[in-house]
C-alpha cells in the first residue's frame, strides 16, 4: 500500500523545521558567546584603554583647541616618555614650532624665525602651553560617575567603541575656568588606546568662553625620537 502523500510531505516539513531550529539554537550559542566575549562593559574598557593610554611610552597625536568662535591652537605632535616632545602647527593664528628634551625647551615662529634656546622646563611647564605640551593632561579625573556607550564610528578604517561621560575633572588651571565638563572617546576595542577625544566645558563668563578640544592619537609605543634642532 503506497504511503499517503501528506504524511511524507509532513516528515520533511518537520525535519526542516528541526533543522532551521538547531541551527538558529547554535549560531544564538555561538553568537551570545562572541557577543560576551568582545562587549566589555564600558566602564571596564574605558579603565583599561585610559591605564594603556596613559601609560605609552610613546604617541604621535594632532589637537584643535577653540575658546568661543576663536581657534587658539591647532597643531600636530609626537611626545616620547617622559617629557620629550616636538609640536608644529598654529598657535593664536601665528605659525610656531616647540621642541623640549631634557633640560632644554626650543622654540621657532612664535616670538622669531630662528631658534630660541630655552634652559629649563619653566615654558614647558607654563599655564599658556600646558594642554599642547601635556596633552595626556586632559585625563586627569577625581571621578567619571556614569559612562554612556554611544553607537560605534570608524576612526581611519577602525572601527571603535565610542563612549561619553561627564567626569569631574583634577586639573586646577581647567577647574578654574570652565565647568560642566562633557568628554567623548573613541576607543578601539582590540588595542584599547584611546584614538579620538572630544572635548566640551562651559566657560564661567557663558557660551562665549566655552571651550571645546579635538584630538586624535596613534602610533602608540612606536620607536620615536625627539632631538634638539641644530642651532
């Protein structure tokens, strides 16, 4: 006696049905388990990408710095551990070029054309330059109460994990000036270095001296070196 035609046709629709099952049921397994393995939870990534970040013995970075409408410096950098640094770029709308190493801070385009020898650390260490010549200097935090996990963004093709905080910031000349501090990074998620920051706080005279800083980060840990100019 022949089989009835809808009880086969049943069969292979209850084995395809079980099929689509157990593979839904492992690419869920597999996928939750991808999932955890990369979604660090973002106060856990930002307390390792900042730790790494700080902590680099070397970095190449750029940095816009606007009070109001007014652009006051918009440079590019390398620093090299401990406090060797070279930066070229505008500063107040004049061209200017900083080298510090050791003892000695050189300058050119600022106040001259030539090279100005400096002994000291006294202009590497003044209020005027201390965001361009420490730019780690921004991170300094008593606290970060609450990390917001923003959606991803591509920085040069990579793509990073983009977080947004309001800290309270330990820094005596910014805490001066400025409040309600708003902080933006992007970080990427298999080097855990910080790649982008974007800057916000409003200036204690109002919307005219709020302050916003752009900056950007790569080349960490890279053979860099910084040396005198030939004078």
């Amino acid at each position: 006696m022949a089989k009835p035609h809808w009880l086969v046709l049943d069969k292979k629709i209850m084995l395809g049905i079980l099929t689509v099952i157990v593979l839904v049921l492992g690419f869920y397994r597999i996928g939750g388990g991808y999932y955890a393995k990369v979604h660090v939870p973002p106060e856990e990534l930002f307390a390792s990408a900042m730790e790494k970040t700080l902590n680099a013995g070397s970095f190449r970075f750029s940095m816009l710095v606007k009070i109001g409408d007014n652009v006051i410096s918009d440079i590019k950098g390398e620093r090299m551990a401990p406090d060797s640094i070279h930066i070229t770029g505008t500063m107040q709308d004049m061209p200017v070029e900083f080298i510090h190493t050791g003892e000695q801070t050189f300058l050119k385009g600022y106040w001259s054309d030539n090279w100005i020898s400096l002994e000291g650390n006294k202009m590497a260490e003044s209020e005027l330059f201390v965001t361009e010549f420490n730019p780690m200097g921004n991170f300094n935090f008593k606290d970060v109460p609450f990390i917001q996990d923003l959606e991803a963004e591509k920085i040069n093709g990579d793509k990073c994990r983009v977080l947004e905080f309001q800290p309270i910031v330990q820094n005596e000349l910014m805490e001066l000036s400025y409040d309600d501090f708003k902080y933006r990074v992007w970080i990427h998620p298999g080097e855990k270095v910080i790649k982008k920051a974007h800057i916000e706080a409003t200036g204690k005279n109002g919307k005219k001296d709020k302050l916003e800083i752009i900056m950007q980060m790569w080349d960490f840990d890279k053979q860099i070196k910084v040396m005198p100019p030939e004078i």
